[in-house]
C-alpha cells in the first residue's frame, strides 16, 4: 500500500499544485517557460532540454517546493519512476529530421541525447542529488492500477523511502499533461 503525498498536475492551459489551481498567463511551451522563470531561474540547462524533460523537470520543481524539505542532499532512499505513452517520439522524430538526407546528413548530438525517454528521469535525479532507482516506463495508456503495482515493487525493497512518480506525456509541444506525485509506502 502507497500513499500520495503532495501532487502537481500540468496540462497545456493550467497547473494544479496539491488541489489548488495556480493563475498562469501563457499556456503551451511558452507557459513551461513562464513556469521555469517564475519558479526556477537557476537551471539554465533547462533551455536546452527536450519537451518531455521541460515537463519532468518543471513539474518535479514545483513538486518539491511543495513538499517543502531541504533540496540538493545527496541521498540514494528516493526514486524517480514515471509513466509515459509517447515517450520520447518528439525528439525521435527532430532527430530523424537530422539524419533524413543523405545529402545533407547532420546528425544532432543535442537532439540525438534526448531520443533516450529516460533522460528526463536523469535529469531530475541529477539535479536533486536522487542516487535511487530512475525509470521512466512506456506503456499503450495511461493505467494507474498498473503503475500504483509498480511503485508499490520499488518501495517494497526497502532501500526506497519514497518515489517521484506519475503519468507525463506530450503529444506535441502545446498539448500535454503531466501528473506527478510523491509516494510513500504506509
């Protein structure tokens, strides 16, 4: 058994942080943007990243501030587990776009890094200090009994106090969602 603690939920035109509907101006990549710099400001590699890791990263931000413990502690008792449909399929294909003519083949180390779908758990996991387990699952859709199953497996070894986890996926760069919370084993 798992509880949830503290939730953040991100879809392109709103943001809901534990029950509570924050006021944004912008919505779709732009309002990622505005989240970052309200929020962040810090990270400038966020800039560089993919969509799905901007999601991850601005998500577990907020997450974290929310959850209100000291940040940036080195510790291996935290995991970072999520779900996802599309997975990486938006850098896949900016990096084919890349690769595409034989001609004028470049291909992008910059694109060709995030065609990984577990990068943004390894960015979250750099960025917080997380030496736990990070995983970032596909799956056809979302299925909350089977990802509640496989987080109650990475808290049951003991070693994992708690977990990052939920659902983030990204149709394109203005429509996505993004539900991640913190578990905790009871």
């Amino acid at each position: 058994m798992m509880k949830r603690l503290h939730t953040v939920h991100i879809t392109h035109n709103q943001v809901v942080i534990d029950g509570v509907e924050r006021r944004v101006k912008s919505c779709g990549k732009a309002l990622l943007t505005e989240l970052y710099n309200d929020e962040v400001g810090d990270y400038p590699r966020f800039f560089k990243m993919d969509m799905l890791c901007r999601l991850g990263f601005v998500t577990t931000e907020l997450l974290l501030k929310a959850e209100g413990k000291p940040r940036f502690e080195e510790g291996d008792d935290r995991a970072v587990v999520l779900f996802s449909c599309s997975g990486s399929c938006l850098s896949d294909m900016l990096f084919e776009e890349t690769i595409r003519h034989r001609e004028a083949c470049f291909p992008s180390p910059t694109a060709f890094v995030y065609t990984l779908p577990n990068i943004v758990t390894g960015e979250i996991a750099m960025r917080n200090r997380y030496h736990g387990e990070t995983n970032l699952m596909l799956l056809t859709r979302r299925n909350d009994e089977l990802m509640e199953r496989q987080i109650e497996g990475v808290l049951a070894d003991g070693a994992c106090r708690s977990v990052i986890t939920g659902w983030i996926d990204a149709e394109n760069e203005d429509r996505f969602e993004v539900e991640v919370w913190i578990a905790k084993g009871t």
